[in-house]
C-alpha cells in the first residue's frame, strides 16, 4: 500500500498536531517501547479554527508494532491534521511514525452516510425504550481532576446507560472500598468518547463511581422504567 511518511513525533501531555493531510486512512508505527508495559493515548481527526477543533476521537495504545486508523471526514473539510495526546504517566519514552495513505479518495456522501447510521442509532434506541415505555432521564456530572465523583446512583429500574466523556479522559468504576477509593474498574474512556453500558446478561444496575485525569465534564443518558 502507497503510504507516505508525515513525521515522527515523541507523545507527551500536550497535543501534538502534524501538518495538514488529504487522507482519510492513517498508519501509526510505534518504536521502542516495552511490551509489558501499558501505555494509553487518543489520535483524533483534528483542523485549527479557534483553537484545535477534534472530532472522531479514537484511543491509542501500545498493543502491537503498527495500528490503523481510518477516521470519517465531514463535508466541507478538505484538508485536516492528526493529533494525538499521552494520557498514561508513564515515564518511558513513547515515540511513533505516522504515515498517511495516499490516493485514498474521501467519499462525496460521507455526510449523508454518518447522518443515516446516526438517525437509525437514536431511532433504534427510542424504539426499544418506547415499547418498554422506557423513559430518558439526562444530566451531567462536572469532575475536578483525581477526585472521586458518583456519576448515577444504584437504580434498579436501569435498562441503558449512554456516557458522553468531553475533553478528557475518564475512569468508570463499580465500587469504592473502606477508604473510599474506587475500585473494580468498569470501563476507561477516551476523551469525546460515547459509550454504552453493556446489557448483555442484564444491565449493570449498582453504583457508577467516575474519576478525571484533568478537569472536565461528562454527560449520560439513563433509560428507565
């Protein structure tokens, strides 16, 4: 496959972005670093207008020597950049390669496409919660960095749960110990990222405890009886 090099970089804290790009498909190579330990960013489909404007935010993490990433271009953007962040605090050096695919053509009716999957997601969910009578109950939690905070209370009456992480990274819990120090992960997210409580074998219906790595706000969406 005809990919180009763009730049290697050396993740930190701070977002890192390449220079513009024309493609939707991405190679990241990662060098040297130890297997065994676990590393955590986000790479992102980004453009500069006011500030760094991020969309399609999808986590990065040492698993193995080369990742793909191809992310959805909206309408009316001809060209955008990639960033990509350090969320870990590790102290081992984190250094990648980016390459872009080239010739790779953004399809005229991506818009439409995302549009469509969007509206049958929502129309999806408002089917099932309107045959069981379900009803939406919406709020956000804002977070000060390393504080332990309860995002929604034990609810036996929980049938979905949607969680919409804002601009950085979070952690999901299901309990605290004696000490009130969280415990028994459920999820780590992403910044800007949507995620779904799993259902299968019934939802998860107890306490849901959320802690920052920097100052932030998520949203959720609980679906109740």
């Amino acid at each position: 496959m005809p990919f180009k090099r763009i730049g290697t970089y050396l993740l930190s804290k701070d977002w890192t972005i390449t220079p513009q790009i024309t493609s939707e498909l991405i190679r990241i190579t990662h060098f040297s670093t130890p297997k065994d330990e676990y590393l955590k960013g986000v790479v992102s489909l980004a453009f500069r207008e006011d500030g760094i404007n991020l969309l399609s935010p999808k986590r990065l993490s040492y698993r193995q020597e080369k990742d793909l990433f191809e992310f959805d271009i909206p309408r009316g953007v001809e060209e955008w950049s990639i960033a990509f962040r350090r969320l870990d605090d590790s102290q081992i050096p984190w250094r990648i390669q980016v390459e872009v695919f080239e010739g790779y053509i953004v399809q005229e009716n991506l818009a439409e496409k995302i549009t469509e999957k969007v509206i049958e997601a929502m129309s999806n969910i408002y089917s099932r919660g309107n045959d069981a009578n379900l009803v939406p109950n919406s709020g956000s939690k804002n977070l000060d960095a390393g504080v332990v905070g309860t995002l929604v209370k034990a609810n036996d009456d929980r049938v979905f749960l949607t969680i919409r992480v804002g601009g950085e990274g979070i952690v999901l819990y299901a309990n605290k110990d004696e000490a009130g120090v969280p415990s028994e992960v459920i999820e780590e997210l992403a910044p800007g990222e949507v995620y779904n409580l799993p259902v299968s074998g019934g939802t998860y219906k107890g306490d849901i405890f959320v802690v920052a790595e920097e100052k932030t706000t998520v949203k959720f969406t609980e679906f109740t009886t």
